[in-house]
C-alpha cells in the first residue's frame, strides 16, 4: 500500500491487502496507518523515523489490525516516492504468522534442551559421582579386574554425558563474540587434550570474531578426532585458509573416504569402537551457530582436512 504518513491517509492498496487485512479496498482507502496499528504506533513512528533518514526500512516488529479484530504479524519494508504530488511511502506487507509460530515451537524445544541439559548436568551426574568415587575406593581394598572394568564404563558414562551436554547447547545461535587470538586459542586447547606423541604445527596469527568458549569445543574436538582415529604419532596442522575467510584444521592420518564424508558429522557416528560419534556433530553445530560453513577434503599430507570459512577475519 502506498501512505501519506503527515495526513495519516492510505492513498492506495491493491487487491492483495485487502485479502490480508479483511478490509474492503474502498475501506482501506478510508483508512489510515493508524488504524492499521492502534497499539503500535509508538513502534510505527520509530520505523517511519527511520525510513525518512535512510529514504527506505525494514521491520518485522509491526502487527497489522484486521477487519475481524485479529492481529497479523508483519513484516513491511518500505521506501519513500512522490505520489499524487505529495511525499509519501510505499509499503510492502509480508504476512509472517507461520515463522511466528516456528519461532515459538524452536523456543519451546530450546526450553526443553535446556530442561534436558539440567537432568543432565545434575541428576546424572552426581550419582555417576558417587559410583566412581565407591569403585576408587574398592579398588584400594580389592584387586579385581571387575572394578576395573566398571571404572572404564563408568568413565565411558562421563565422557558420553559431557558430549551429549556439549550437542545441546551447541546449536544455540551465537547472539555476542569475541576478538578472539586464533593462534592463541589453538596452542590452549592444544594443553586440553590427551596429545600422546602427536605433533602441533600452527600458522594462524589472524584475530577472528566467536564465541571463546564454543570455539574451544569446535578445535579440542578436532584435535581429539586426529589423534584418537589416525596414528599416536599424526602431526596435525592448523593453518590460514588462502582466501582468508577463515581457517582450517588437517593431520597427515589415514584419512576419510570420500564415500564416508558425507557422514562423519552425523551423530553417533564413529569409527571406533570406544568413540562416542559425538565429536564432530558438535563441530557441525558450533560452526553453523556462528553462521559459519564447514566442509571435509583431502589434507595436504594424505590425511583429512577440515575448512571451516565465512569468519570474520581481522
């Protein structure tokens, strides 16, 4: 619809309006912004304000009035023109009831990750707890290859809840990020893992902008993925993509078949039998929260390499 925002007078609306606002083209026309959004006009002058310094704006904050009394979310982008000899503006009007409801269905599921996280973090934990703190015990006492065997479990157990609490809150979108030193970061997580023989080798002195504490379980998780499936020995290498818009993380280990990548970021997903299949879909998720895109290819030595691109590179 094209408006006259001084006069507060719908100057012209087309069929389609009508059908979305259950008004009359005569009706409409009859009408002005005003009665389109009663409760939000606050909103409307901010978004006008806006359109009259930029010369155009887009808003999705914006309900519409309808001729049976119900609200429609909208979104409505807008620009100014001449019409009719008098400053006015155009506007078109996106009906986003559905996203609306997606929205809200992505809300309640993230409420019940976050539920699930908690059952989780407390009430699977403390009792998995007190079982390892009782086989420590018993294997002071008692020399039994049993108690062995259930501490191994019992650690299993432990490693399994951390990356299933690590999946759901992965794929959280990353609302605020950091300056974060690549190099820096890299030689941390580096300390944080179980390295046996393998070999660092890094060439990232960039800044990027992330989340630090997500970044972390994006490069230990790769790191762990290089050395638990390749050799003790892999040399693993994280170096600057050529076009700069991001990074990458390789090793010169056996590699994986390019009929199987598409795969590996599925969960569960393992070629180990003491693999939880956990790692590399909590990569996948991370990356994608960042808004960021990962893809698996051959590693300079014969090994596999992970391009992670779209970062924001400083």
């Amino acid at each position: 619809m094209i408006f006259d925002p001084e006069a507060d007078e719908i100057l012209e609306a087309n069929p389609q309006a009508s059908e979305l606002l259950g008004y009359t083209q005569e009706e409409l026309l009859s009408m002005g912004p005003s009665d389109i959004h009663p409760e939000e006009m606050d909103r409307f002058r901010e978004f006008l304000d806006t359109i009259r310094t930029e010369g155009s704006g887009r808003t999705d904050r914006l309900s519409c009035l309808t001729d049976s009394g119900e609200y429609v979310p909208a979104e409505i982008s807008a620009s100014t023109l001449e019409f009719g000899g008098r400053d006015s503006v155009l506007a078109l009007i996106r009906d986003i009831s559905e996203l609306r409801k997606y929205e809200r269905e992505l809300e309640r599921q993230n409420e019940r990750l976050e539920d699930f996280a908690s059952v989780i973090s407390h009430d699977l934990r403390n009792p998995l707890n007190v079982a390892m703190g009782r086989v420590e015990i018993a294997q002071r006492n008692f020399e039994s290859e049993h108690l062995e065997t259930a501490k191994s479990s019992l650690e299993r157990m432990e490693e399994m809840i951390g990356d299933l609490l690590a999946l759901t809150r992965a794929g959280e979108s990353v609302e605020e990020t950091d300056r974060v030193s690549l190099d820096s970061i890299v030689d941390g997580c580096w300390q944080n893992v179980d390295t046996r023989e393998a070999t660092l080798e890094t060439s990232v002195e960039i800044t990027i902008h992330a989340d630090r504490s997500r970044l972390r379980h994006v490069l230990e998780n790769l790191f762990r993925n290089a050395i638990e499936h390749g050799r003790s020995d892999v040399t693993i290498r994280v170096g600057t993509l050529s076009d700069n818009t991001g990074f990458y993380v390789e090793d010169d280990g056996p590699g994986i078949p390019s009929e199987d990548r598409d795969n590996v970021f599925e969960q569960g997903y393992s070629t180990t039998e003491d693999g939880t299949g956990f790692g590399l879909s909590i990569v996948k998720e991370i990356v994608e929260a960042h808004g960021w895109d990962i893809i698996v290819t051959d590693g300079t030595d014969g090994g596999v390499r992970f391009e992670i691109s779209g970062v924001e590179v400083e």
